[in-house]
C-alpha cells in the first residue's frame, strides 16, 4: 500500500481557464502532479492515455459534459478505483444527486476552497488505497485458491488411483459414492487375494474432504499389501488399526467393514467396527441377516486391546451382501427429517426382484430429495460362480533363472503360536520364490488353506465339519472355532516342503500333520467330489486342485502333490 505522502497524479477538467489555474495552483502546492483539460471529450483521452489517479471534474462543459465523461472515465478504469470529485455550482438536490448518479465520488461546490479540496483529495486517495489493497488481496487469495485447487486435483488424481487400484470392477460388485466434498471420506475397497477370494472394505473416516482421506492412502496400503500377500482379515484388521492408531490424531477414527467373501468355501467373514449395520440378503428365502457392528473404529483401540474377531455367514449363489455408510441413513429432507433405517427397512421388504433392490435404493434416496450431511456410499457384493470372475493373474518381473530348484523345509508350530500367527502367507511366499509354481499360484494358495484349515479345525480344535449342515449350524461352528482356539494350550501342526527337479520341470510335495484324533479317511474318500454343500468341500476341493492327494496315520497326515514342465 502507498504511503499518505506520496504524490498523485491529478486530472482537472474544467472549461473555465481561470478556475483551471487556480484549481492548478492549490493542487500543486499540495504536492501532486497536475493534467489539465477543458472539456470532457479532452478529459477522457487524457485519461485514456495518462492514467491520472484522481480527477476533479466540471458538471457543465461544452463538447461532452462532465456526467457523460465521468461515466466513460468510470468505464475505462474498469474495477481500479479512481475517485471522482464533481466541480459544480448546483445547489439543487437532484443535480448533486446526478453527479453521484455519473459516477461521481463525492461534489466540491464553487467557489473553491482551499483547505476543504485539500481535505476531499486526501480522503479520496485514502480510499483509492484502500481499494487498491483490496484488489490485491483479492487476487492473492485468487492465485492462492487456484493452486489449492491444483494441488488438491493432483493430490486426489493419486488419492483415487490408490483407492481404485482394486477389483471395484468386478462384475459381482455395484457402489454408489458421492462425496460431499472434493475428497471423500468414505473409502471403498476391494481386492482379491492369491486364492481367488475377495476382500471388500467400505470405511468411513471422521468428518468429510481432505483431512478425512488423510488416512485413506495408510489404510488402503495395508489393505492391499496384506491382501496381495495372502493375509486373512484378522491379520490385516490388526495391522490397520495399529497404524491408524500410530499416524492419526485422537480426534480421529475410521469406521469400517470388511469382508472376505470366499466363492469356494461360500461364505463371507465380517468384521463391523462402528459403521451402520450391512445386511447379508437371502435370494431363496428373502431373509435378511443384520451384520451387526461389535467393536469399536479402527484406530481408537492400542494393538492390546483391539478385537479382530470376526464371524461367518454361509452364503448361496446370487446371495447379496448390501453395505453403507451413515450418510445415507443421515439424509435429511427439507424439513430436517433423516432418510433412517426405517425407510432403508421398507426398501428390503418392498423388493420382489433381488437383482432390482440396489437400484431401488438409489431411487428411494432419489425420491427422498434429500440433501446429504456427510459422504454417501452404498455398495452390493454378490456370491457368483468362480469362473464367472476373473481374478489378476500374478506378476513377478523376474526371469527365474535364480529360482531355488532342490530344496526340503519342515515347520512346526505349537498352541501358542496357532493362537495368533496366520503362518500361510509367509510359506506361500517361500513356495513362489520357485518360478514353476507360479503358474500355479491360485491353486496352490486354495490347496494350501485348505490344508492348514483342516489340520487346526478339525485335528488341533477338534471341530466336526457336521455342523455346518445348515446356516445355524455354520455359525455355531465358527463360534466354537473361535472359543476352542481362545483356549488352546497344547497341539501342532507340522508342514513339510519339499521340491525336487524332475527332468525339464519339477514336483512340490506338501505334508501336513497335525495332533489330532484323526478321521476315518476311508469313509470321506469314498464320498464323491461336491462343492454344493456347507460341510465336507476342503477335501474335495484339495483332490480337485493337486495333482495327487492322499491321507494317512488315521487322516492326521495329508500329502499332496504339484508338478509343472519347463516353461517355454
């Protein structure tokens, strides 16, 4: 801004040659630089060539009067102020008033007084200053949101390659998102892991925009490095809220479900932490199971106290899984009425064609007219034939030249450890460092659950797979599992790796054993090979995938086998 002190430029446009001197004289003795006209029509070119940053102007000249050459003078200066003072001899009201009416600023009435035109100048130039530092912060603050809006579009380019880098495309899975600002808050995710099961996770971070999906990017790294690596839920559940709980505020907290919906085992495994309930839709009978939160956000808990037990649900083919943030119950009407769980109930129980009942909400929401108070997202997971998806295939940039090709480990792992540790992802990493078994590796991963699964269910835990004749029973035998494991102080199960060359390919040899009661292998060897039902698919499945599978020591040692040729 210009100090009070410095000199302006003062245009003076009067057709009297003798007040023109005069007004001459005063203004320069105040110290500022004088151009003078004697019409408007010289006035206006004045201005347009000099840019004078103040003019004292004549209501009545001859050529062009001083109303029309203030408005043209207020034209050319565009949103720059350049005050106006108005030279007249009127007295009547309504001709001052056209003065202002021009564009005027303010009026000095003839005959001239010195001390007054000194005062008007300097409160003129007070508000031209003003005016001016105005405009300038205005257009900092212009140039400023600008490169906010750049960063923030560059930021959530990033933000939305991470966030979508999954399997959201993936023909079993329909969403809806709208965020309530820029960034969105709510997160969705969705990926597959090596054995061909998907993990889902809709998460929704305290407040909306970008502080909300701050910790989106964390939480969507662990997601998909623990899903890629073959990690279950429990294991990345942990993993996320310790991190959370590391990098974010106390004020901050992510609400979230995560799912694995298994199309082998037909299942789905929930974990609900403070998001509104989901709901597993039965196609055969219409039922709807609540998924139920029981625990608390991630992020709030330390790695002591947080629960990552989760429970299973049987699913049947075209079975729908519906998840949703709390904007979309928090929708609120002209009068201030929320769209609420009960009117989300009536959509459910309105529905007559289940494929329909996704759009249906939409439309309900829609038709609701309502104005959402936070991020909305709505997503349908459906349990569809493995073949009818198509999983990544996984890459690896290596050639394999320096793939290990003779080479035997055993591992055994005892109650303590069974209690806590997930040991599958890190054995199928070490499988896959042999560069022949890669073109296996959905296979290897199924098989190699299956048999771990079997061996701590069923030997180490005791379970009878009986129980999940039906849905009730399914969901007693989880809760068993869940409890008997709780518990557990002795047992082992014991995994022997061994891979060998065998003429331009080679053979991997899996047993697995476990101190279990055993099983009467005879009798589940001669049932044939089902995946239809709820109990008895893990062995089935495994004689499908391997290439020879046998059991022994009354069913408490498995031994399977995969072979693979050269590549080309």
């Amino acid at each position: 801004m210009q100090s009070v002190s410095e000199p302006l430029t003062v245009l003076i446009a009067e057709d009297s040659a003798a007040d023109r001197m005069l007004l001459s004289t005063i203004v320069r003795r105040q110290g500022h630089e004088v151009l003078t006209a004697s019409n408007g029509a010289e006035a206006v070119a004045l201005f347009e060539r000099q840019r004078p940053q103040l003019v004292l102007m004549d209501a009545m000249m001859p050529v062009m009067d001083g109303f029309e050459a203030a408005r043209q003078i207020k034209q050319l200066a565009g949103e720059t102020l350049v005050p106006l003072i108005f030279l007249t001899s009127l007295t009547e009201s309504e001709a001052l008033a056209r003065c202002l009416e021009a564009g005027g600023d303010d009026f000095l009435a003839k005959p001239y007084n010195q001390v007054i035109l000194a005062a008007k100048i300097k409160a003129m130039d007070r508000l031209r200053r003003l005016q001016a530092t105005v405009l300038q912060q205005r257009d900092q603050i212009a140039r400023h949101h600008d490169y906010l809006l750049s960063e923030q579009r560059v930021a959530k380019a990033v933000f939305d390659k991470v966030a979508h880098s999954g399997c959201l495309k993936a023909p079993n899975i329909r969403y809806l998102q709208s965020p309530y600002a820029l960034f969105n808050g709510d997160l969705l995710l969705a990926a597959f892991t090596p054995s061909g099961e998907m993990h889902i996770l809709l998460g929704d971070f305290t407040g909306h925009g970008l502080p909300a999906a701050v910790g989106a990017m964390p939480l969507a790294e662990v997601f998909y490095g623990m899903t890629a690596k073959g990690y279950g839920l429990s294991e990345t559940l942990r993993e996320m809220n310790a991190k959370l709980k590391r990098i974010l505020p106390v004020d901050m907290f992510c609400c979230a479900t995560l799912l694995c919906l298994s199309f082998q085992r037909r299942a789905v495994e929930v974990w609900n932490g403070g998001m509104p309930d989901g709901y597993l839709h039965s196609i055969a009978t219409g039922e709807r199971t609540p998924l139920v939160s029981r625990h608390l956000p991630l992020g709030v808990l330390s790695a002591q106290a947080f629960d990552d037990r989760t429970e299973v649900f049987p699913m049947a083919l075209g079975d729908r899984i519906f998840l949703l943030s709390d904007g979309v119950i928090d929708t609120c009407d002209a009068n201030e009425q929320l769209f609420g769980v009960e009117r989300l109930e009536r959509v459910f129980a309105a529905n007559q064609h289940p494929a329909k009942l996704f759009e249906e909400i939409g439309q309900a929401l829609k038709d609701f007219r309502g104005e959402a108070r936070d991020d909305v997202s709505m997503v349908e997971v459906s349990l569809l034939e493995s073949a009818q998806l198509n999983p990544p295939t996984m890459v690896y940039s290596d050639s394999g030249q320096s793939s290990p090709l003779d080479w035997s480990v055993s591992f055994e792992f005892r109650a303590a450890t069974l209690k806590r540790y997930n040991p599958l992802p890190y054995l199928l990493q070490l499988l896959l460092e042999v560069h022949g078994l890669r073109a296996q590796s959905g296979a290897l991963y199924s098989v190699m659950a299956e048999l771990y699964s079997n061996a701590l269910e069923h030997g180490v835990l005791g379970l009878d797979s009986s129980l999940k004749l039906d849905a009730r029973g399914f969901a007693q035998f989880y809760q068993q599992r869940n409890a008997r494991l709780t518990e557990l102080e002795d047992g082992y199960v014991r995994v022997h790796l061994h891979v060998e060359p065998r003429g331009e390919g080679g053979c991997l040899v899996v047993r697995v054993e476990d101190s279990g009661a055993g099983f009467d292998v005879q009798r589940v060897m001669a049932r044939p090979i089902d995946t239809d039902k709820l109990s008895g698919r893990g062995v089935s499945l495994i004689r499908q995938l391997s290439r020879s599978a046998s059991w022994s020591d009354d069913g408490r040692s498995a031994r399977v086998e995969f072979s693979w040729e050269a590549l080309a």
